[in-house]
C-alpha cells in the first residue's frame, strides 16, 4: 500500500501531473529519462517537444501515461496551417494529446475570429485520435480577455484549457 499525503496517495497524485520536457537545450537523454520517469511513476502525460514525440510514445506505449506535445510554442504566433500541420504530424509519430497556444495576439488585438477558428483548426486536425487543451498566457491577459478565450475555446470544441 501507497503512503498517504493528506489522504492521497502517491500514484493518486502522479495522475494529475503533467510532465514536461520542454526546454531547448534538453538533450536525447534528459527526454528518455523524463519519459521513464512518467512511465515509472504513471503521470497523466508526458509533453515533449514536437521532435520528441515518437521517442516518448516507443517509450510509453501500454503504460496508461499520454504522450502530449505543444504546438505554437511558445507564443501561439505560427499560422493556423502550420498548426493544423504540426497537430498532424503529432499525431502520426504517436502524440494523442495537443497543447496549443493560443494566439495572445490576435486575442489581445480583439481578432476573435481567428482565435477561434485557429484552435477550431487544430481540434479539426486532431480528428478525435488526441484531445486538445489550450494554453494561455494569463500574464498578458486581463480577467475579460480570460473569460473571452475561454468562451471562444468552448465554440471551437477544444477539450480543456
């Protein structure tokens, strides 16, 4: 039996952890040893980087843990077609969850259409074979430009934020 922390236990814990390996200078190494880590200690997910996708997934295949990557990272500035493409790519080296950035600035620039329809371009790509969660930068946002990116991910049938 698992040791209790205030009334949950450690793989309780890890279930809501997600694991990321996202930093530039991170080497072949530093990816496989995070995705062991997540595989040992059964995390939600595990992020990598786009490139690192088909590493963690060899890796972590049966294991329970998913294998997350970012897409418009870090700013959420790259096309909707390069996002849709990266979403793609994810998918096919074995991803089955998507972390995008939103576009802070056409958020910040009151350009909600193309808020929504570039994360509606990524849940399109996604094809229900990966769940879609929305990153904000709230550094930058107000509460109403909050509540307004919330409002135009739901419309676009992303998953969670």
């Amino acid at each position: 039996m698992s040791k209790t922390y205030r009334g949950y236990t450690l793989e309780q814990v890890a279930k809501t952890i997600d694991h990321s390996i996202l930093k530039p200078d991170f080497k072949d190494s530093d990816v496989i040893e995070g995705a062991e880590l997540a595989k040992k200690y059964g995390t939600a997910s595990y992020c990598i980087r786009p490139m690192d996708v088909a590493v963690a997934a060899k890796i972590l295949a049966g294991s329970g843990v998913n294998v997350c990557t970012v897409i418009g990272f870090p700013h959420g500035t790259t096309t909707t077609a390069t996002k849709a493409f990266e979403t793609k790519d994810a998918i096919a080296n074995g991803a089955n969850e998507i972390d995008m950035v939103l576009n802070i600035s056409a958020l910040l620039s009151g350009n909600y259409q193309l808020v929504e329809s570039d994360i509606k371009a990524v849940v399109e790509a996604a094809a229900g074979k990966a769940s879609v969660k929305v990153i904000f930068e709230t550094a930058y946002l107000n509460d109403e430009l909050i509540v307004k990116a919330c409002q135009l991910t739901e419309a676009a049938g992303a998953q969670y934020v």
